[in-house]
C-alpha cells in the first residue's frame, strides 16, 4: 500500500483515511478533574512556556538534549478525561490537533507502516499541531526480542522508526493509554511527562454531577447524595447516567427527573 499525498497542503491519505487537523473540542474550562491531576498538566505544559529560559538561557539544552522536548503521556482507566486533557492542551497551545488511531495507519503490507508514521509526523509538522496518538499502547508496546516471521521484523522497524521521529520531532506529541504497562521502556524514556488519570473523587464527582445537570432540567435531584453513591464511577459513566435518567423522566407523565430515576441509573 502507497502513500497518496493530496492535492491540499493540509491533509494527507494514509492507510486509505484521511488525516486532517482539526480544532480542538474542549478547553480547560470544561475539564473536571482532580487537582494533582490539574496540576501536573499545567507543570507539562510549562516545559513549552519557559522552555526558552531554561534551555537557552539557564544552559540545560546542553545538558538535556531530549528534555525539551514536549512528549505528554496520560494514562489511566477508561472515562477519566484522557481524550478532552488532549484536546484542552492543543487549545491551550492556539493549534489544531491531529488524532491519530494506530489501526489508521497500521498496513498489511510489510514496510508502509513506518512509512504512514513518516508522513503523519511530516503533516503535523507542516500544519504546527499537536499529534495525539490515542491508545498509544498499540504502537508503543515493547519490541519483540526473538523475531520469526517478515511480520515481526516489521513491527520491530515500526517501532524503531517512531523512536527516531520522536528524537527529531520538535512539536508537541501526546499519548493516551488504559495500558501503560505495555509500553516498551525506550518509549518511556523520551517521554517527558507521564500523568496518571484516576478516577474522579467525591469532591470531583460533585462538581461532574453539577456540569451534567443543566439548570433548564427538571429535577429534584440530591448532588451531594449522588456524588456519594457514585464512587469507583468514572466521569463518562456518570455523564451516561444523567442521560440516561433524563429519558427515563422525559416518558413519564410527569416529565421530571425523580432523584430516584438518577440513583436507578447509577446503579
């Protein structure tokens, strides 16, 4: 399988899809997530923004060759916000972000993979976005010691190729994955950052519970009941659940959300 450039200078096919850069749907007004959380982000983020002063002027970019580099790995369990901190990072940066799935450019033929890996960086390069790669742990798996088929020295040079375009790579790369402990170490090491998602807490439940009930709901619902029954939750299943609910009372002749509908819906 080749490689087709486009016509446009923005895009480009790789894999039979088209990859092109697009706004970023959140900012980080509309993440909730837990302080530490929070913190640790801003802290990745300040390696763009003072970069300069301490790689340039402060003299660490003769001793930390690949630590300037803006290389953010979020990691943690399905729901907990991953996916929006991606797109609240572009928009932090003012740049498009270009998501990219590894069986978007995975190939059947031995060799295009690396070569569909070549062309994304080569795009987000040229159009200055933030490359996210979602489930990032099918591409930065560990490399296979013993190789006995063209399959396996292929997925081995896949993952050689990466590792030298995330050495030569001066733009921001993101990564997000519920596996981390598949990652191969090489990766883990020009991996600047690495911030762990958890599951929100009570407090963090709350301020969830009050995002997803709009004023405009009708409801007697008890926030602070439902945050409290809500532990181990993640924040999409607790956005699911309000909606859930919200059918369930817009069916009844009363069309209003009991508390009681929630806490079904939770359960």
């Amino acid at each position: 399988m080749s490689v087709r450039v486009s016509l446009e200078a923005n895009k480009r096919v790789v894999s039979g899809g088209t990859f092109v850069p697009q706004k970023p749907r959140y900012s980080f007004a509309d993440l909730i997530l837990p302080q530490q959380t929070m913190d640790e982000i801003m802290q990745a983020l300040a390696v763009r923004d003072l970069g300069h002063l301490i790689y340039e002027e402060w003299g660490l970019g003769k001793t930390h060759r690949l630590s300037h580099k803006v290389g953010i790995n979020l990691y943690g369990p399905p729901g907990t916000g991953k996916t929006m901190a991606a797109h609240a990072i572009a928009d932090y940066f003012q740049k498009d972000l270009l998501i990219v799935n590894y069986a978007d450019i995975e190939s059947k033929y031995v060799g295009d993979t690396p070569k569909n890996l070549t062309t994304l960086f080569w795009l987000a390069n040229q159009n200055e976005c933030v490359l996210f790669f979602d489930e990032a742990d099918a591409i930065l798996n560990r490399r296979l010691a013993r190789m006995e088929s063209a399959t396996d020295v292929s997925v081995n040079q896949t993952r050689s190729v990466l590792l030298t375009l995330l050495n030569e790579y001066d733009g921001v790369v993101l990564f997000a994955t519920n596996l981390i402990a598949n990652y191969d170490p090489a990766f883990m090491r020009r991996i600047l950052t690495h911030i762990q998602f958890t599951l929100p807490d009570r407090a963090c439940r709350h301020r969830l519970f009050a995002k997803y009930i709009p004023p405009e709901l009708p409801t007697n619902a008890h926030i602070d009941k439902l945050a409290a029954l809500s532990e181990g939750m993640s924040g999409s299943e607790i956005a699911n659940a309000v909606l859930l609910a919200a059918f369930k009372g817009a069916r009844s002749p009363q069309r209003f959300v009991e508390h009681a509908l929630l806490v079904e819906a939770l359960a």
